[in-house]
C-alpha cells in the first residue's frame, strides 16, 4: 500500500457550535408591552446590609440572596470578599451582560459567548470623610472613569454585535445610574 492509499474514506468534518442558554423570548416581548403601555412603570430593588465587624459588611438581597463586601488589607478590611466598588462593577456588568441578552434575544440573534471587562479608577482622598482631603467635592471622589469591554461572540456579523453591545448599553438602568445625576437621600432608621 502507497503512501497515497487510505484504508476509509474519511468523513466531513463538522464544527458544531453550542450556544448559551437563551432567555423566555415571549416574556420578553411582554415585558417590553408593558414597559411601552406604561413608560413611567417602575421597580423597587432593596437591600438590607449589616456590619459583622471592621469593613466586613451582609447585604440581605431580595429574600434569598446574600451579597458579602469586605476592603482589601491596605484599606484596613480583611480581603474576605469584594470591595464595594467591586460589587458596583459587578452590578454594572451583570446590567449589560442582561441587556446585550435581551437585545440579542429582540433581535433574533444567539449569542455563543458573553463576557463583560470592567475597570474602574476610584478615589477616596477624604479617606471616606474620616480626616483625609476633607476640601474635596462629592464630584471628585467614587470612580472617575470606568472602562468596559465586551467580548461576544455569535451567529451575527461583529457590526450587528456591536449594534446589539451599543444598545444595551444606551438602555442600561445601571450604567444610566452611573453617568446620571439622580436623588439620593440618606436618613437615620
């Protein structure tokens, strides 16, 4: 037998490409429904947060989530968990990677993979208002610029994908949250 020779015929070969877990398409269609019947509808999220001792802080979530934050060494906490403007990222991120979902799903496209990177710069020069640059404005301190980048990934052109990222993010409740100014109050319980 040659070198040229084969003893089967080989077989096609196929690329089989898996997709993630699509959302209820329907249920998005009605909530979308309602949100146009009713433009001023609104939700309530709540959180309850206790201190277990130096920075190490339980947020109780809803009715069955729990959100545990910590600070790092250097800012005095034990690095058990995240730092707050972590859990900020995060809810960011989690914010888009629903709305790039959402699009997506409206649009008729699936997505095969979704992965969201943030970085934020954050400054605290007052030191949380414990004796640091006390001459410092509310503008000047929290994150000053935050960077994100999706990667996704599916069976639509990078332009139709960057529509779907660029409406998500026009549409986010959370990154709108962060660019805008909103009312906040704060009180004694």
């Amino acid at each position: 037998m040659s070198s040229t020779d084969t003893l089967e015929p080989t077989a096609p070969v196929t690329t089989v490409k898996t997709y993630l877990r699509p959302i209820d398409a329907n249920g998005l269609a009605d909530f979308a429904a309602g949100g146009k019947a009713n433009p001023a509808r609104r939700g309530t999220n709540k959180v309850h947060t206790v201190m277990e001792g130096q920075y190490r802080s339980l947020s109780h979530v809803g009715e069955k989530h729990l959100v545990v934050v910590d600070e790092p060494l250097h800012l005095f906490g034990e690095d058990t968990a995240p730092a707050p403007g972590e859990i900020v990222l995060s809810g960011l991120g989690g914010c888009i990677a629903v709305g790039v979902t959402a699009v997506a799903t409206w649009k008729g496209v699936k997505l095969s993979k979704l992965e969201v990177f943030l970085e934020g710069d954050i400054g605290n020069p007052a030191a949380w208002g414990a004796g640091g640059a006390l001459e410092k404005t509310p503008l000047e301190m929290g994150f000053q610029a935050i960077r994100v980048k999706v990667l996704v990934e599916g069976d639509a052109s990078r332009e139709v994908l960057d529509e779907i990222v660029q409406h998500a993010n026009f549409y986010s409740p959370v990154a709108n949250t962060m660019r805008n100014p909103i009312p906040f109050e704060i009180s004694m319980a």
